[in-house]
C-alpha cells in the first residue's frame, strides 16, 4: 500500500508544481513584494524530482515503512515525475477529445 502512495505523492508535487503554475505565482508575487526583478525558488521547493523524494522519504519514515525495497520504489516515483506530467497531460487531452465527441454526438453539430 505504500508503493502507491508514494506514486500519489509523485503525482500530486507534479501537479502543484509542473501543472499548476503555483511556483511561478509565487515568485511573481515575492518578487513585487521585495521590489525586485526577479526571485527563484530553491530546491527542493521548486523540483517536483527534490519535493517527491523529501515528502516520500518523511512519509516511509513516518509510516515505520522505510526499506529498501521502499526506498527504491521512492526513487522510481522521483524519476517518473516527467512521465507522470506527461500523462497527466495526454489524459487531460483524451478527456476534452471525449467531451467534445459526446457533445457533438448528442447535439448532432456537424463541422463543415
């Protein structure tokens, strides 16, 4: 049960921040604030890869599941982070295809 959710916590920091823009917002706003051009983020706040493993590892030392079989899998989630965003995208994509065909099929539109 911990391997998945150690692929959960991959795909909910890939989410926050690869997806969501949340980091970028973020430096925008610290950056007005400090009257600066500019600020970055460090690491591991802005790596979905550094977050990943740092809450993973917190999460396996927590549960008392910390292994090396479940170190391991931490490191395949921590790897999968593009792939995972990657999917979360083509999966976005899929669905909207989906919509618009169930749209069309019901109202009966025809594109000409």
């Amino acid at each position: 049960m911990h391997f998945f959710d150690l692929f959960l916590i991959a795909l909910i920091c890939v989410v926050i921040i690869d997806i969501s823009g949340f980091i970028g917002e973020i430096e925008d706003i610290l950056a007005k604030w400090l009257k600066v051009k500019s600020v970055r983020i460090p690491k591991p706040f802005s790596c979905s890869f550094c977050l990943t493993h740092w809450i993973g590892l917190a999460y396996l030392l927590f549960c008392g599941a910390l292994s090396l079989s479940s170190y391991a899998v931490l490191l395949l989630a921590c790897v999968l982070t593009p792939v995972i965003g990657d999917a979360v995208w083509h999966f976005r994509d899929a669905l909207g295809v989906w919509v618009n065909f169930i749209y069309l099929t019901i109202t009966g539109y025809k594109n000409k």
